[in-house]
C-alpha cells in the first residue's frame, strides 16, 4: 500500500490514492506485456541513471558516437533496454531514427508505446518521492495474466512516430479512453495503448491539473496559481529538454 503518513510535509489524499492506482497498473498485465516484464521495465528505469553506457551517451555531442552495452539488471531484450534506458536518461534527443531502430531490432510499435508508458509512470511517481525528500515505494509484486494484445481499430498513421486514434476513431473497445480529456495531440500520443492514455491521465490530472481547469483561470484550484504552475512546468520542460 502505497501512503505518505511519514512524510513531513502533508500530502493529500487524492496524490495518494493515484500513485497507488498506478503501482496496480504497473503490476497487472498490458497490452503488449505481461505484469512481470511491466515490473522488469520499471526496474530498469530506477536503473538507467546509473548505467555507464547511459552516462557516457548523455556527455558525447551525440548518443551515437558511443557503443557498448546497458548496464541492465533484467533479463529483458536488449532493444527493449534501450529504448527504456534512453527515454529515462536521454529523452531530448530522440529521434525518428531511435524508434525505427527499436522496430529494426523486434520490437513492435505497440510494445514501444506501452514501454514508454511504464517509463513515464514511473519517473512521475519516483520523482515526486525524490522532491519530497521522501524513499522511493518498493515496486509492485507483478500479477499473472496475459497481455489483451488490443490494438485500436481506429489507429492511423501521420500524427506521430507511431499510429495515434482520433477522438473520432474510438471504438467501443477503447470507450473512456479519452474521457474527461479533450483528444488533443498530448493525449493522443499513448493512444495505441489506450490503457496507457487512461494511466498517465489519471496521474496527470492529480499531480497536474485535471483537463477542464487547466484553463479556468477564474478558480485556482490548487494551493499554487495557475501562473506559478505554469512557471514550474515550463521551467521542468527546458531542463528536461521537451519541445512540446
């Protein structure tokens, strides 16, 4: 179980309960892996800082003046490593040849998506611990099951790297997926997963803001202003190199 009763400072309730929704969905069976490899990804996200080939790649000019192997402590395929161990440590400079590599070397681009879902979940939720001075949760016990291998009828090439489902083009398979969000291209970007899209957004709009208050700038709806937010958010976005 997963609270913050030994924290200094107060958190509320409802950060709680979603970072303990998403440990469950961390262990539980995806679309495309099964609970115990969803935990081995995990793992390797809380192990990708360390790893020498991931600290020599981020200091070269480029990730690809510099080979060599991950520093890994799981059994999981090597491409699926890179792809998690380079999104933990080097996001900013990926690019459109990184993906088609990992595609190159076995992974399909459903397997991508989901990988690079586990690793933002987890990132999220690690670093909130990590700014509240707090240990890191232990990561779940991984459920048995086996993966849905659901991919959206709807899913359509063009937006991105990776096929993406429209508003428009959600089926019933995949109803809720954007409930309580607008269907922009943020939203849209794990859609090949809807289970991922429905994941981040549930620790988006308790960490960030829900959808609908983003801007409604009349009712601040945390201690913190929409403008000191933002402030946070966009400074968070330069360190980290998002472009988005």
């Amino acid at each position: 179980m997963i609270g913050y009763d030994h924290s200094p400072l107060s958190v509320r309730t409802d950060l709680a309960d979603a970072h303990q929704r998403a440990w469950r969905r961390l262990a539980r069976p995806g679309a495309w892996f099964t609970g115990f490899e969803r935990v081995a990804i995990a793992q390797e996200v809380r192990a990708a800082p360390a790893c020498a080939l991931c600290i020599e790649r981020k200091n070269a000019v480029s990730p690809y003046a510099v080979s060599g192997e991950h520093t890994s402590v799981t059994d999981l395929p090597a491409a699926l490593i890179e792809v998690v161990h380079r999104t933990r440590t080097d996001a900013g400079r990926l690019t459109r040849k990184f993906f088609d590599d990992a595609i190159t070397d076995g992974l399909t681009d459903g397997h991508y998506v989901e990988a690079i879902g586990v690793v933002a979940t987890v990132v999220a939720v690690d670093s909130f611990c990590d700014a509240m001075g707090l240990p890191r949760h232990d990561l779940p016990r991984p459920i048995d099951g086996t993966p849905s291998q659901h991919r959206p009828a709807g899913a359509r090439d063009g937006l991105a790297w990776v096929p993406t489902v429209a508003p428009e083009d959600v089926t019933e398979a995949e109803a809720g997926m954007y409930d309580g969000l607008t269907g922009v291209n943020i939203h849209r970007a794990l859609s090949l997963v809807p289970s991922e899209v429905v994941g981040f957004f549930d620790l988006d709009k308790v960490q960030y803001l829900p959808d609908n208050k983003l801007r409604d700038f009349g009712i601040e709806y945390r201690d913190l202003t929409h403008a000191q937010t933002e402030f946070l958010a966009a400074r968070v976005s330069a360190i980290n190199q998002c472009v988005y």
